[in-house]
C-alpha cells in the first residue's frame, strides 16, 4: 500500500496519464467526430448518390461572403434541375494571375467567373475560348441583352464571355446634410456648376479651419480616377481605335479637377482624407456611412453596406452630372462567365452558363446580390421585391447611350495606370492638364502601336502557316 501511494502520488505518472488521455480523446475525435462535421459541413463530397454518374465541371469563381452565396442558390437550382452535370464551385483568391497559370500549364477549370476588363487580354493572350457557336446552338443572342454589357464579352468580333451581374454609377448623395445646408433634398444636382455650388454650402470646418464635412471631391474614393472625361464628352479611343488621351474632353475634366484641389486648398484636402484613408471602404467607417462626405461617385453595390452599416442614413441617387447636351452618362462594368482554353468539358460548362442566362435564373442571382439584370426582358415582379429603392436608375443608367466602359483593349490596364498618373500631377498642382495627358498620349500612343505591330506580325505567321496547310 505504501509503495502504490508513492506511485500515484509521482507527478510522472499522472502526467503519462492525462497524455494517454488525450491521445484517445485525438483518437475519438478524428475516427468519429471529425467525419460527422465534415459530412455536415460537406456533404457533396461523401455522397456518392449525389453526383455519382454525372459530369463535374469545376466552377472557379473570385464571389465570396453572400455573393459567392448567391451564385451557390443558382448552381443548386442547376444541379438539381438536371441529373447528368454537377457543377461544383471552388472560391479563388487573386483569380486573375491563377487562371492564367493554369491555362498556361495545361490543367485548367471547366468554367470561371472573371471581371470584363479581364477580357480582352485573356482572349489575345489564347487563354479563352471562342463561344460563338455554343451560344448559337442555345439561342443565345445580343439582342436578348443591353448592348453595353453584351459587347464587353466581345473581342475583336468574337464572343468570349457573358454577363453575371452589372454594375453603373450613379451621384449618392446625403439628404439630411442637404437640408442642414439649406438646400432641397429632393433636388440633386443637374448640372456641374450645381453641383459645384452644392458641393461649396455642403463642405464644413472646424474653428482651426480645417474640413469636417466635405460636399463633393474628385478625388474620393479615388476608383476612377483615369475616367472622368466621360463626363466632359471625352474619350479615350475613338471609331478607329485611336488612342485619344488627350481629347478636349479629358482636358476640361482635369481642369474641373484642378480647380477643386485649388478652391478647398491642396493641403487641407489631403488631411481630411487622410484622415478616413481609403482601407475603410466595407465597414462602418466608410466617409460617406460616417457623413463625412456629402456627395460621391459610387457603384449600385453602395446600397449593400449602407443597408448594413448605417441603415439609418437618409440617402438618394441621381445621375452624375454632365456638361450641357449629355445625359445620363455612366461607367458600365460586369462580371463575366468564361470558358478556358483546353477546359475538359466545355459544351457541359456552357450548358451551365446558358442556365444563368436564362431570366428567371439570373434574377435570382442579380437579386441575391441586390444588382440589376444585364437582360432586356425583367420581370416587374423583380422590379417589386427588390430591396435596392433606386434599382432602376441603375437599369436605367445602363440603357442611356451614354452608357461608357473601359477600352476593351488588352493594354487598358496600362492605359488606367497612366491616366490615374495624370490626375495625381494635376491634383497636386504638378503640372497643367495639357502637360499631363500630353506626356500620357505619348506613352500609350507608342506601346499601343507596338502592340499593334506584334499583333499584325502574329496574325501574318498563322495566315501563313495555314496557307502552307
């Protein structure tokens, strides 16, 4: 008795005990527990019955949070309608550079959810495929769509991509600031010089003379810097595909530009946004949801995080100004499906697709994701039951012929870079708008003719080798 004491009273021994203990409690958990939550969490992947027989086309999409969630409503309307495809979706970060890796290397997806400025790069690099045909035999058609979101699937007359949910932008304005200012919050601006007026009575200071509250600046939230000659009438290319940066339009709207960075002072503007930064865009700190900033640019999403963080602003939407004789000008964007090169199952993928396309289908998509329809045919009973109460200036905004995109160009991403470039000089007071865009057209205008000269010289060698063929 004495002796077994000694034992359990050693502290080795109770130590090789409660790791014994664990270790069957790791044993349990991992041959019992782990397979329960994981066929609850995934069933898909331990039922066989589910997808067993079926043709499984891997879906890569860069959606997460409730709108990777909303697509998911749509691909199990998909997989349940039908019982020889199953679709399965796999969130991927930084999509851009690993579909093009796996493209390159021969092990591509079925199918993938790309942004539209994505494109036309894709498609001259050789990484898409063509969908002309699979779109003919579904009866898919650009007439079922408005225009502008049909042509930014389109390359050089070929077809490579088609539209999941849009977006345009539109004036978001804050109505109890309007009032505190005195002026009609029913009565958005009309015009620029309204809205310069508007954004002057709106803008408030401490007693050190800084700014509190800002009516409007061009350079918040800093998205689309590269694109505010849209609304001066300007452009970036012309019918022939010319690079136009310097376009009397693009002139005048670095000079609106400059004229606000000296009005409100260079510096004071840059403590005020320094202030708030531009990381604080999805939370509850965003400028506009805090009323920091009475007047901005912003996409039909705003309404997604007003909705959560700030239910209580009171809120309106109008189109942004033009200069006289233009209406309704938006910058258009969308997200696309796309079918790789060498995908292994490519008319099943765009079976797929073409059931997105379908209007009942992408209403539940665009609805789940509080967007509009790319489609010319919408539903009233979408137009009812939207939660968005300014859904259809959106569609409305996409409709105008006003409508502008991105060049669907491969070197727009160049082109933005050097344009976003050019409103930093002027707004720091660097150089004149015509100095600016000068040094811009040059840029671009050269790569952009070099581009050209490789593409012909490609163009000539497979023309040439399907001569000798």
């Amino acid at each position: 008795m004495p002796q077994l004491k000694r034992k359990l009273n050693n502290p080795f021994i109770y130590f090789s005990a409660i790791v014994l203990a664990g270790i069957a409690a790791l044993v349990v958990l991992t041959a019992v527990i782990l397979p329960c939550l994981a066929f609850d969490l995934f069933p898909s992947y331990f039922r066989s019955d589910i997808h067993e027989g079926r043709i499984k086309i891997e879906y890569w999409e860069k959606w997460t949070g409730f709108e990777g969630e909303a697509m998911q409503k749509v691909i199990d309307k998909f997989n349940q309608s039908q019982s020889r495809i199953w679709v399965e979706k796999r969130p991927i970060s930084r999509i851009e550079q690993r579909f093009l890796v796996s493209v390159a290397g021969k092990n591509p997806p079925d199918l993938a959810g790309l942004q539209a400025f994505m494109i036309p790069n894709f498609a001259e690099k050789g990484a898409l495929k063509s969908l002309d045909e699979l779109a003919s035999e579904f009866n898919i058609k650009k007439e079922d769509y408005l225009s502008v979101f049909w042509d930014m699937g389109v390359y050089q007359n070929k077809l490579y991509a088609l539209p999941t949910t849009p977006a345009t932008l539109a004036l978001h304005y804050n109505k109890r600031l309007f009032r505190e200012a005195g002026l009609d919050p029913d009565k958005p601006p009309r015009t620029l010089d309204e809205l310069d007026s508007m954004a002057e009575k709106l803008t408030r200071y401490n007693n050190k003379g800084k700014i509190k509250t800002i009516g409007f600046t061009p350079s918040y939230p800093g998205w689309w810097l590269w694109a505010w000659g849209f609304w001066f009438g300007g452009r970036l290319t012309d019918e022939k595909g010319r690079i136009t940066m310097d376009d009397a339009g693009n002139v005048k709207s670095l000079v609106w530009v400059q004229n606000y960075a000296r009005k409100y002072g260079l510096v004071r503007l840059q403590e005020f946004e320094g202030g708030f930064g531009r990381l604080l865009f999805a939370s509850p700190q965003n400028p506009f949801l805090t009323e920091q900033v009475a007047m901005e640019l912003q996409g039909v999403w705003m309404f997604n995080f007003i909705d959560k963080y700030n239910p209580k602003l009171e809120w309106g939407v109008a189109p942004f100004p033009a200069v006289e004789g233009l209406e309704n000008v938006t910058l258009a964007d969308c997200d696309d499906l796309v079918i790789p090169t060498d995908a292994p199952h490519p008319r099943e993928a765009f079976e797929f697709i073409s059931f997105v396309q379908q209007q009942e289908n992408m209403e539940l998509l665009c609805m789940e994701q509080r967007k509009f329809s790319p489609l010319k045919k919408v539903s009233e009973d979408f137009w009812i039951k939207h939660p968005h109460p300014y859904i259809k200036l959106f569609y409305e905004l996409a409709e105008s012929p006003n409508a502008k995109t991105q060049p669907m160009i491969p070197m727009f991403q160049q082109m933005r870079e050097e344009m976003n470039s050019a409103f930093s000089e002027v707004w720091l007071l660097k150089k004149t708008p015509e100095q600016a865009l000068e040094r811009v057209q040059n840029r671009i205008h050269r790569a952009w003719e070099s581009q050209k000269r490789v593409e012909e010289a490609k163009s000539k060698s497979q023309n040439s080798r399907l001569g000798k063929k």
